[in-house]
C-alpha cells in the first residue's frame, strides 16, 4: 500500500470518508484535506499528535519524518509567523530596541530566524525554556 492510501485508510478508520492526500516524497510532506466542519476546529489540537502516529506508521528505512499538513492549517501558520517576523524586524529597526515575539515551538521560531537572517541589521536570539521559549530580534549596534 502507499502512503496516499495508508493515510486515506488512516483517516478512514477514524471517520472521515472525504479526505484528499497529497503526499509530495522529495520534500517529504504530506498535504491532508479532511472534509469535517467538527474537525476542522480541532486541528490545532490534533495536528502535532497526528503527525507523530502518520510519522511512526509510515516509518521507512531513511528515518526521515514527513511533514503533515492539514486543511492547510500549518501553511497559513506559517505564513503569518513570517509576517509576524517582519513585523518584528520592521519594529525593532523603528525603535532600535528589542523585539519580543510571543513563545512559538521549534520549527516557528525557526521560521523567524531564516526570515531575519536575511536582514544583516538584526539579529535574533531564543530565550527562555519549555512553552515559554521565544524569540528576541535586535538591531545589530553600528549597522
């Protein structure tokens, strides 16, 4: 069986009878669209834990995860992480002070620090432990 119709059969034995799959194996992610208006409010929730069983199901022998979106959930957050980011950056060049982002996971403050990158003015640090790591951008002094 392969991974479109795993993850079609995944969703199946949860319920859900209308779901679409776009599996994309040189990027490594996995597009989902489940048609349920209940579920749909409940992707926040489910998204993390959801990926982790696709990932451990789908384990193969290279040991790379895929990415699993869903209802496009992940790349809208992604998208307004990045405008969140040039917000920031935009900000602290205004005030030339600190910016503080609010506590994000791994992978989004990931997202901010390849954005910034990209601006030899600012830098961007994490700080802070656990759910409540977060980004700092600052200007860069003399720049």
């Amino acid at each position: 069986m392969d991974t479109e119709e795993y993850i079609k059969k995944f969703f199946a034995l949860m319920g859900f009878d209308r779901v679409e799959v776009n599996v994309d194996e040189d990027l490594r992610k996995i597009s989902v669209v489940v048609d349920d208006e209940f579920f749909r409010s409940q992707i926040p929730t489910v998204l993390q834990p959801l990926e982790h069983l696709l990932n451990l199901a789908l384990e193969r022998d290279d040991n790379h995860s895929y990415i699993i979106d869903i209802n496009y959930y992940r790349r809208e957050r992604e998208r307004l992480i990045v405008e969140l980011a040039k917000a920031g950056a935009k900000k602290a060049k205004m005030s030339k002070g600190e910016v503080a982002l609010p506590p994000m996971n791994s992978y989004e403050r990931r997202l901010v620090h390849m954005e910034i990158a990209s601006n030899p003015d600012l830098k961007t640090e994490s700080v802070g432990v656990g759910k409540e790591r977060h980004i700092v951008i600052t200007p860069i002094a003399g720049a």
